[in-house]
C-alpha cells in the first residue's frame, strides 16, 4: 500500500488567493527543528531555512479547516485507514531563494498520548512562479529512489508522517505552501 498521495484541484485559485490574503494577517518566523514538550525548536540553518506562521480558525480562516478536515477524512478513508481524530493549526510556510529543508520526518517523539501520523502539504505557488523546490519523499526505505513532486497550487500533497522527506532548495522565486498535520493516538 502506498502510504503517500496527491490529491489534485482541491483548491481553487480563487481559494488559493484567500489563503495567501491571510499571510498580511500572520507575524513570520525563522522555522525551527525539533519538537519536544514545552520547548521551543532550535534555528538551524543547516537543516532548515524558511519562515513560518500560523493559522489558526477564526472569522476569515475557518472555511479552509472546514474544506480540509473534509478532504482529510476521505483521503484517510480511501489511502490510510489510520486512527485520526484531529489537526491543529496550519503552517503557512514561505521558502525565498535559497531557502530549504533537508531530509526529515514529522512524527513525533513518545511524550504525548497522540502523535502525528497523517502530514499535508498544500501548495500555494505554481509550479512556474519557482525553480527548485520539489518536494522529495522516500517510499518502502528505498533512500536512493526518491519520489520527486512539483504540485500545482491548489494540489495536497498527503503522506505518513513516518516517512522521510525534504524541500529542495528553491533557486528562482518564492514557494508557499501550507503544512498541516493529522493526529491520532498511538
């Protein structure tokens, strides 16, 4: 079973436009590394260069978690089947020339009763606005036979938060994307 999809159109430019309407709303921040409780991650340009913000629901977002969490649900039903019950907020997350984020994986240590098992990535940009930036994942362990992905804006990129992946470089341009991730327990 492939533990890794992408759903095409799910968003339309219209929608795209309001979700970048929001990021004039959104205080950005150099994105970090590591995720332990009650700890901020480190900066580490090495790993990881972007800036980030967050979205959380409210008045003018509340119709994007509403179209997710439907999306999630049948996604999960058709491709995963994994115990879900919940996501927080979005990542809205901004890539310059330059900027990326090397090989990693988005589940989470044992500290806490849920864990991320279901990890999304919503492109914001088209695929002509930016050179570089492919998002790259390695399917079945196999770390020299990358699946490489270029989505179009409005494309989500959904796949088991075990699996390692990265953002290439970007070379020309500004990549965005929201980054959103599924709980459930362990």
């Amino acid at each position: 079973m492939n533990y890794y999809c992408v759903v095409n159109d799910v968003f339309s430019k219209e929608e795209v436009e309001r979700i970048i309407d929001l990021e004039d709303l959104q205080k950005f921040a150099r994105g970090t590394v590591g995720n332990q409780p009650n700890i901020v991650g480190d900066v580490n340009p090495n790993t990881r260069d972007c800036e980030v913000a967050w979205i959380h629901p409210d008045h003018r977002s509340e119709w994007l978690f509403q179209k997710f969490g439907q999306i999630v649900g049948e996604v999960n039903y058709d491709m995963f089947s994994f115990n879900i019950n919940s996501f927080g907020a979005f990542q809205y997350t901004v890539y310059d020339k330059d900027q990326f984020y090397d090989w990693h994986v988005d589940e989470e240590a044992h500290w806490s009763d849920y864990t991320r098992k279901i990890s999304a990535t919503i492109l914001l940009s088209n695929p002509s606005e930016y050179d570089g930036g492919e998002f790259e994942i390695i399917p079945y362990g196999m770390v020299s036979q990358p699946e490489v992905y270029k989505p179009d804006a409005g494309d989500i990129l959904f796949f088991a938060s075990y699996m390692p992946h990265r953002v290439r470089p970007v070379t020309r341009g500004v990549r965005k994307s929201l980054v959103s991730w599924i709980l459930g327990p362990w």
